[in-house]
C-alpha cells in the first residue's frame, strides 16, 4: 500500500546529478506553444546536458562533462538510484537514454465505481443511450454504484488508477467529481480526491467540481439546475478542496445559458472555470467557452472554426479527448489543422468508466499513427501546454525540464525521443522521476 504523506514537499535534501543524457526534451520556456513553435526541436531539445536535482527542484542544467567535472563520475546505476538509504548525493550516468518532461493529464474523471463493460455489445447490437439505461445502464449506473461505494472502496480504485497512469508516465492529473450528482457523494468524491493527493510517489492531483455532468434520477432538468448553484456549489466552496469547476455544456445535458450561469457563480465564488463543449454536435460551447475565458475547453469534437479562433484568441486552450472518439468507435478532429492554424490546444485522457485509458502514451501513438501528428507537437501537447490549466500544487513549474521547475521527468528506455509514443502495448519508460524520487518501471 501506498504511504500516506504530505506529497510535494518530501523533506529530503539528495542531490541527484543527472549525465550522459541522450536528446533532452526540456520543452523550456514561458506560456502554452503554438503552431510551428510545437515542432521547433532546435528551441525545445539539446543534446550533451546534465541535470542536477536538489530536493524536488531542478537547481541546474549544463553540459554533461562539466557536470561531471564538477561532481564527479557516475557512482550510481539507475536501478540503485530507485533504492533508498544512498546518502546525500549520487552522480548517475543514463547512458545516453533521451528524457521528456513528466506527463500532465488535464482531463480525467479518475474516481467512480461500478463496471458498465456490458454495454459494449449492447451498442454493436443497435442500443440507443436511452435503451442502454432503460436495462440499467449508463451514467445512472455508475452514480448509483459510486453512491453506495465506500470512501475506502473509492480510494482504492483511485489508488489503483493512479498506479496505472504513473507508470505510463503521467506525473500530474486532474480529476473530476461528477458521479455522486448529489452534494453528499460530490463532497465525498473530493474528499477522496484530496486523500489520494496526498500518497507518495503517485501523480500529483488538480481537483475539479463537475456537479453539472448529468441530471440524476429522480430529479427534474429544472430542480437539479437550481440545486447546482443554491446547494451544491456553497457546499463545494466550504469545503475547499475544488479548485475549479466544470460543466457538461452540450445540448441534452446542460444548456448554453444554465452552463454561462453555473460558470458565473462559480468565479464569483473564486473558482477556476472549466467546460465540457461540443463533443456530439457543434451547441455552441465554443462561443461560451470564449466569452467566459475559460481555463480549458475539452472534446471540442465538433466546435466551429470561428469558435476555435475566437476561444484561442480568449487565451482558452482547446483539449482534445482522443480516447473517446476511439473508444465510441468515431473519427478524430483534425489535430494538424490546429497547428496550421496556430491555435493553442492539448491532449488528455478523459478516463471514464465509457474510456478506460490512462496511457498518454498510448493515445499519442494514435495521434501519430492515425492522425499524422508530429511526435513533438504531440509531446508539448501531453506536457508543456496542459501544466498551463493544471498547475502543480507546489506552485512550482512543471510539464517542462528546466532550472526552478519540479524535478518530474521521464527516462526512456531508448536513446530517442521519439519512442515516448511508438511502445502503445507497454511503457516506454525506464523509469520516472517524480518530486526528485526516481522510481523504476
């Protein structure tokens, strides 16, 4: 079991010096990248650095042989490096593997119970959504095995998911509430949610309030939409573990208006805002997202061309979900007319009990594989730009390697980059470096 402590701030003062590195991703620099800023390898790879680490900081960043210079030979293997009691400095050679950043995964909804696997067939078969929860299905189906699930149950699973996605690389999360659907079990899904970012050697945890993800049984459109901005939301900001909100904004769920409502309330309560737009038609998501200045607006599947201009010109970053489209067995967006066009996006998972993916890996390969996206536009996509909606709780820089930033990176087994996204079936890392702890895969 994972031991529960305070996460980003482990009082440990190892330096750990970092040479022989292969291509270095660093993705340094300020703010979200765009168009061919994306694959510009010259301003965001070097080659013959070093890293040094102190603590959970990246304290410096030179030339491999000065550093060893400075600091002496290797005198540690990686493998020893991911073992405890090695004193206070270790000089490690990485034998000229290539690193990347830590992953940020900005879009997930990590904490639910239940398992609606059976609908699969049910959908081949013809199954509309509303016949899939006249047997029993759907969001009710989770909702309800969530309510009647336990904090312990749900930390478990959450545990469990958390282990999945470090090991594919991801180093920092979001996760969202939005399986309760009542103010007790959202209260509850973040509680949990605060528990799990305190355990060691896991992703780091950006929370988000998404009571607007559905309307529960039992209740009409009308009540439920009051009941977001009266009841729940006072009870998510007294309790303070949510650092944002989020909304369904989709016709059928919430509507452009009650969504611009619930959003409003929500900053004037000093929350962040988030939004869920047009992942099964264009309702107009893309408009509100940019009058609102919303921090990220996810799917986007369908969102106008105006839309997109107008929402990057608001500072929005798009985040694309693709592996939704993948797991519904639907095309993709046009990824590559995002760069074209210089527009500011990113990638997530957006794990759900519908798309049980976590590998960031994984769903860059498709972007690549399928959708011809270059790997390094992929990379910043997966890293740099998404740390610009989820910050990293230490206040602390991430989703980049450079001097001041958090010390989470990721070690290939491979001495090029480019293998981050080409091992779908498995991690391609040797090992991950999270807070300045090395771990091994």
């Amino acid at each position: 079991m994972t031991l529960l402590l305070n996460p980003q701030h482990l009082a440990h003062n190892m330096r750990t010096v970092l040479v022989d590195i292969g291509p270095l991703v660093h993705l340094s620099g300020e703010g979200a990248l765009s168009g061919l800023n994306l694959i510009d390898e010259g301003s965001l790879i070097a080659l013959e650095k070093g890293i040094v680490i102190e603590g959970n900081q990246i304290v410096e960043i030179r030339n491999s042989e000065e550093l060893i210079d400075e600091y002496g030979s290797p005198n540690h293997s990686l493998d020893e490096l991911s073992k405890a009691n090695m004193g206070n400095s270790a000089v490690v050679s990485l034998e000229g593997r290539s690193v990347i950043p830590g992953i940020v995964d900005s879009h997930s909804h990590l904490i639910w119970a239940g398992d609606r696997s059976r609908e699969v067939r049910w959908k081949l078969n013809g199954m509309s959504y509303s016949e899939i929860a006249s047997r029993g299905g759907g969001i009710v189906s989770t909702v309800n095995a969530t309510r009647t699930s336990s904090n312990s149950e749900l930390f478990d699973l959450g545990i469990e998911r958390l282990k999945i996605a470090f090991k594919s690389g991801t180093t920092h999360i979001e996760s969202k509430s939005g399986y309760g659907l009542d103010l007790e079990t959202e209260l509850r899904l973040l509680e949990v949610s605060k528990k799990l970012s305190h355990c060691v050697d896991l992703p780091s945890i950006d929370h988000t309030w998404l009571g607007a993800h559905a309307i529960p049984n039992g209740s009409t459109h009308k009540d439920y939409f009051e009941s977001l901005i009266s009841d729940q939301l006072p009870g998510i900001c007294d309790q303070g573990i949510a650092r944002s909100t989020d909304v369904f904004c989709e016709p059928g769920w919430f509507t452009v208006e009650e969504s611009e409502d619930i959003l409003r309330e929500s900053r004037n309560a000093g929350l962040n805002l988030r939004l869920h737009i047009d992942e099964f038609t264009d309702g107009g998501g893309g408009e509100l997202a940019a009058e609102m200045k919303v921090d990220s607006a996810d799917h986007a599947h369908y969102t106008n061309d105006d839309a997109r201009v107008m929402m990057n010109e608001a500072g929005v970053n798009t985040g694309f979900l693709p592996g939704t489209p993948y797991s519904m067995g639907e095309d993709w967006p046009d990824f590559n007319k995002m760069i074209v066009e210089d527009l500011v996006w990113s990638i997530a998972s957006d794990f759900n009990p519908n798309n049980q993916i976590l590998s960031i890996p994984f769903l860059s390969s498709l972007l690549v594989s399928r959708c011809s996206v270059d790997p390094l536009a992929t990379l910043v996509c997966s890293t740099r730009n998404p740390a610009e909606t989820t910050p990293h709780p230490s206040g602390l820089q991430h989703g980049r390697i450079e001097v001041g930033a958090i010390a989470n990176l990721n070690i290939l087994d491979s001495k090029n980059w480019e293998s981050w996204c080409t091992r779908p079936s498995h991690s391609p890392f040797k090992g991950t470096m999270i807070e300045g702890k090395y771990i091994s895969h």
